[in-house]
C-alpha cells in the first residue's frame, strides 16, 4: 500500500510541469495535483482501514477518525457543490486526453509500451499496454476525477461521497464499450481511476469484467440534472443534448492500488 503512495509521488512530479500548463485557465481545487501528509493519512485511514473491514462510515464518523478533515470538508463543500458541469464538451474531451496522454508518458518512462486505444479501433479502452511483439497484454481505460460526488449519501443508501464518487456512464457509449470488450478483446481490461479529491487521491482500479457486473447489479444508481453544458444548438438552429448524466458510482472499496496494477502490467508482459 505504501509503494502505492511513493508511486502516486512519482507519477505528480512527472505528471504536474506537464499538466499546469494546459491547466491554466482551468479553475482547479487548490488540492489537484498536490498530495500532502493530510492525504496519506486519509489513504491509510480510508483506504486500507475502512477498506480492509469493509465499512462504509459516515462523514460525520469519519471526521472523529481524522479531525484535520473538517475543515478540509468545508473547503471542499464551498468549492464542489455548485455545478460544474456548464463547460464545452470538446474541452472536455481535450482535459481527457491530456490526463490519458500523460499518463501513457509516465508509464512509459517505467518501461511499459504504451498505445492509444483508439488507434486500434474507436471505442476501444484508451490505453493499451504492448508486449515486445507490439501486441496489447491488456487495456486500460483511464479516467481522471476530482469533484466528489458531496451528496450521494442523500441520493444513494449507504454511500458517502469518500468512497462512492468514482463515477461511470452507463448509457449508449457504455454499451458499446462493452460489447467490444466482451466479443472482440481476447486480454484483460482494467477501469483506471485517477482520484484528486481533496480527502482521497490516488490511482485505483478495477477489472471490467467486476465492472460490468456492478452495473448489471446496480443498473441506474443517479440521474443527473441537465445544465447548460449539456446542451449545444447546431447550425440549424436545432438544440440538442450531448454528454452524459445517466451515472453509476464504482466503489472505491472494490478496487486495488496502483502497486498492484503495476505488478498484473508486468506479469501479462511477461506470459504475453
């Protein structure tokens, strides 16, 4: 668990000169892309303890296990509960890929082969990990979040926004993801999460076989409200919705650590 901490370092200092800059006009938490003493202590007090006895507690409990997290909480609440979802889809989509981008970098600078899903085939998992033949071992589809999901205690029984704001699409492009990933892809495929929450930060994931299991479980957990952000008027004057606000929310505690991921890259290289 710890070698997971030392490699969420190792992945912020190569990955932040790279991303501030596309960020600048982004409003960013003061906490992206930052990992303090605070945020190792929520790792292990969350994380690997809460996780380890497989129990979701309260907020309000969980600030009597971390004090220091109160006044992180407020900040957060202040931050994260007006809606942030007004901005251009297409620049979106770039925010993304520069987070895939990057992180295909600093795999690489770990040895890893890296290739661009789509270059594959569209709708591939974005990121597929290479033998030394060039033929992909497994894919990853990575996904980079940082705004919490605050209220899903009131929208979900029993979640908290600590553990249960790793947030999937389950609409049509879902769908179609799956059926690839069922009836085409022959390897392993794992859901990367990039977690920066002002609490929780770290790289996490879960295998898509798990993944598609929860959503058949769960089905729809959350419909968003629509915004102005997902809405677009075409040259004709027609408007109509884009995005997605169809949602379910993977549990943090279902998911292993980024050691981990490391360590199943470098086993299916090798059998590969």
């Amino acid at each position: 668990m710890l070698k997971s901490i030392e490699l969420y370092f190792e992945l912020l200092d190569f990955a932040k000169p790279k991303l501030m800059f596309f960020l600048k006009n982004y409003p960013l938490h003061e906490s992206q892309l930052n990992f303090t003493e605070f945020n190792k202590e929520c790792y292990r007090k969350i994380y690997i303890e809460l996780r380890q006895n497989k129990k979701i507690i309260s907020r309000k409990e969980l600030i009597k296990l971390i004090p220091s997290l109160d006044t992180v909480c407020k900040n957060c609440w202040k931050f994260y509960i007006s809606p942030r979802s007004n901005s251009i889809k297409s620049l979106d989509i770039k925010f993304g890929k520069k987070f895939e981008e990057v992180f295909m970098d600093f795999l690489s600078n770990k040895g890893f082969v890296c290739k661009d899903g789509d270059q594959i085939k569209k709708n591939y998992p974005n990121i597929a990990i290479l033998n030394s033949r060039e033929k992909p071992v497994c894919y990853l589809e990575l996904k980079y979040i940082a705004a919490p999901f605050l209220t899903v205690y009131q929208k979900i029984k029993g979640r908290e926004c600590y553990e249960g704001s790793l947030t999937l699409d389950v609409d049509e492009k879902l769908k179609l993801q799956r059926k690839i990933v069922e009836e085409e892809i022959k390897v392993p495929v794992f859901y990367v999460y990039w977690a920066d929450f002002p609490c929780i930060k770290g790289i996490f994931f879960v295998e898509g076989k798990k993944v598609y299991e929860y959503v058949d479980e769960v089905g729809l957990e959350y419909t968003r409200k629509a915004r102005s952000g997902n809405f677009i008027q075409r040259t004709n004057g027609e408007v109509v919705e884009i995005g997605h606000r169809e949602k379910v929310y993977l549990p943090l505690f279902e998911m292993e650590d980024f050691e981990r991921l490391l360590e199943i890259l470098i086993a299916l290289i090798k059998e590969g």
